[in-house]
C-alpha cells in the first residue's frame, strides 16, 4: 500500500504538470454570417487560441489583471503543489510510526478547494458559449490532466486515511482525514 | 532540511513535466501545418533585407535611398502571383488586397474580391515546391536579390514567417489562408 500511495503521489505531480502546461481550452472565434468576409482581412479570426493555466496567468498579469492572476496562481498551481509536498511528507512521518505535522490534516481539510478553478473554468466555458456569432470554446487536454490530478490526490489521501486507521484504530485525529 | 527537500519533491516532477512538455513541442497545436491537397492563397505580408546587398554594397548605386522590392511566386515554373513594388524599403509590408482604382472606374472591369486578393494559388502539395523571388526594381533592368524554393506542406495557416530565407533576406512573412476563406456574402462560390 505505501508503494500505491507513493505512486499515485507521483503520478499526481506529473498530470498537475500536465495540466498546467498543456492547453486547457481553445478558443474558436466567429463572426456569425460575416465570418467569412472579415477572417479573410482579420487573420486571427481564423487562428484558434489555446490557453494553458500558466499562459493564462503570465497573460492576466501582463494585461495588469494581478488580483485575478494571483487568485488563479494560488489555487491552480501554489496550493495543489503545497499540497502534494505536505501529503509526501505527511506519508513518510506516518511510515516511519511519527506523528506528521499540522499543515497535513490542514492539507486534508483545505482538499476541497482544489476544484475551485476547475469550477472557475466550467463556468468561463458556459459564459462563452453564449457569446453571439457563434464563438466556441473547446476544452482541452490540460483540463483533464489537471482534474485527474486533482482526484489522483484524493485518492491518496483516502488511502492514506485507511493505511493509516488500520495502523492506529484508536487514534481519533484518524477520522476525517480526506476532509 | 531533510523535510524541506522532501516537501519539494512533488513540486520537482511537476516542474519537470512542465519544461519536458515546453521543449517537446506538443504545444504546436495551433499552428498545425496545412493539409495537402487542399487550395490555399498563399500572398507576401512582408520582407525584410539587410543594410546592403549581398557583396555588401549599398542598394541604390546613385544615393544611398534602400530598394524597391517586389516578389514573384513561381509554381510548377508558371509564374502565378507578382506583388507591387514597395519603394526605398528595407521592410516592405503588402496589404491583403490590392487594386488599381483606375482600372475599376476608367475601365469598368467587374470587381470581385478574388481578383484583388494579393497573393497566388496554388495547391499544397509535397512534389511541387513554391519558388519566392525577391527583386529589387530598377530604371533599366530589374536586380535579383535572392530566390528561393518553400515546401508547402510546411506552411502554417495565417501567417509564416521564413527567416533567413537567402543571403541579404532576413525574413519573409506569408499570408496562407484556404479557399473557404473566401467571402460568400456576395454571391462568391466557396469550394
């Protein structure tokens, strides 16, 4: 079991890596009818955009938009690796029979908020898809990863929760661990 | 210390995975190169030479003005596309489309927004390549400057900039758009 949790630890790095950096979504703009005469002049009409949350974040904080940027920065990308960090070394305390650190059950409780920005994204999505003209929105990989990233995480800490009852049945602060 | 490395562990591999994907090239999606066997226009957006020619003299013999560039597309070794000439310009830049205003009001010729498209034909293929040829206009004989061929399943639909395309070019930009491109709100036939 610790070898599984370990992997799926590591795992989750890598497709939080994944889905910061590959594409979350592809903007495909249109003009309604007149599509076709303006993207012969206007050749970023026929240019679909990708966005990656990095790209996303270095873009609000050129266009001066800090407050938005370091929102999505904290959520998507210093909170899960903080996480992530806290759980690894959570795991190797319980291994070795210690008692891990406040940030681990304060990791476990906060766990929830990982999908604050995958929320934010859905509802950026539905808010485009009603733009007139026909503008589409296509998510891409990057969402993905980034949410089986963060579900790969909480399956981990479930695991770590039942490893973890099993080793001290008695302990109370072994309920509630996947918050 | 030992805990602080540990801690940073999971932020490493993302870390990695993050450059791994940056240098790999997966993000390349959106300028996927053209299909072949499908009709692009493929026009000149700009061209950009050097201070002097290639023997690294300057451009006009008389003054020290820069050249009147213009290009000419060749494929399948028919000419299909001339631009105008853009005087004493070491950046030439060319508009989408082009017209003389002349010919339309004095002459009566029909106006359709194929004909005024600045740029030629051609249909993307691996076996016949896209010669550019850079000149530089003159009073009695027009200069070569540098012609070269392009792979047009290469391109990349928008713009495609080619840098250092020959000696004296520093670069070229393309416009690659598709037939479907074309506007149909005034009766044009779309492929």
């Amino acid at each position: 079991m610790p070898l599984l949790i370990r992997f799926l630890l590591g795992i989750s790095a890598v497709l939080l890596g994944l889905g910061l950096s590959l594409p979350v979504m592809k903007v495909i703009p249109r003009l309604g009818p007149f599509h076709d005469y303006f993207s012969f002049f206007l050749k970023d009409l026929n240019s679909p955009q990708s966005f990656s949350l990095l790209e996303g974040i270095r873009t609000l904080t050129g266009e001066g938009h800090y407050f938005i940027a370091v929102i999505i920065l904290i959520f998507s990308v210093i909170f899960p690796l903080w996480k992530l960090g806290v759980l690894w070394v959570g795991f190797s305390d319980l291994i070795q029979q210690k008692r891990p650190g406040r940030a681990f059950y304060l990791a476990e409780k906060l766990g929830k908020y990982s999908m604050v920005d995958v929320f934010v994204i859905a509802l950026l999505v539905v808010s485009i898809k009603g733009l007139p003209g026909g503008s589409r929105v296509v998510l891409q990989s990057g969402l993905f990863f980034f949410a089986l990233s963060v579900l790969t995480v909480m399956l981990a800490s479930w695991l770590i929760e039942k490893t973890w009852s099993s080793q001290s049945p008695n302990s109370d602060e072994s309920t509630n661990l996947s918050g | 210390m030992k805990k602080v490395i540990k801690f940073l562990i999971p932020a490493l591999v993302a870390a990695v995975t993050v450059y791994l994907v940056g240098v790999s090239g997966v993000r390349e999606e959106d300028s996927a190169t053209v299909p072949t066997e499908q009709d692009y226009y493929v026009g000149v957006q700009l061209v950009e030479v050097t201070a002097t020619d290639k023997d690294g003299e300057s451009w006009d013999s008389f003054n020290d003005s820069g050249p009147d560039l213009y290009v000419v597309f060749h494929w399948q070794g028919v000419k299909v596309f001339k631009s105008s000439a853009k005087e004493d310009s070491l950046i030439a830049h060319w508009s989408e489309a082009e017209f003389d205003l002349r010919d339309y009001a004095l002459q009566g010729k029909p106006t359709s927004i194929d004909d005024v498209i600045a740029g030629a034909r051609v249909r993307i293929s691996e076996t016949e390549p896209l010669t550019i040829t850079l000149y530089e206009k003159d009073l009695l004989k027009d200069d070569l400057i540098a012609s070269f061929d392009i792979d047009l399943t290469k391109l990349t639909e928008g713009t495609h900039t080619i840098t250092d395309p020959a000696p004296s070019v520093k670069r070229v930009v393309l416009r690659v758009l598709p037939f479907s491109a074309l506007p149909s709100l005034f009766g044009e036939k779309k492929e």
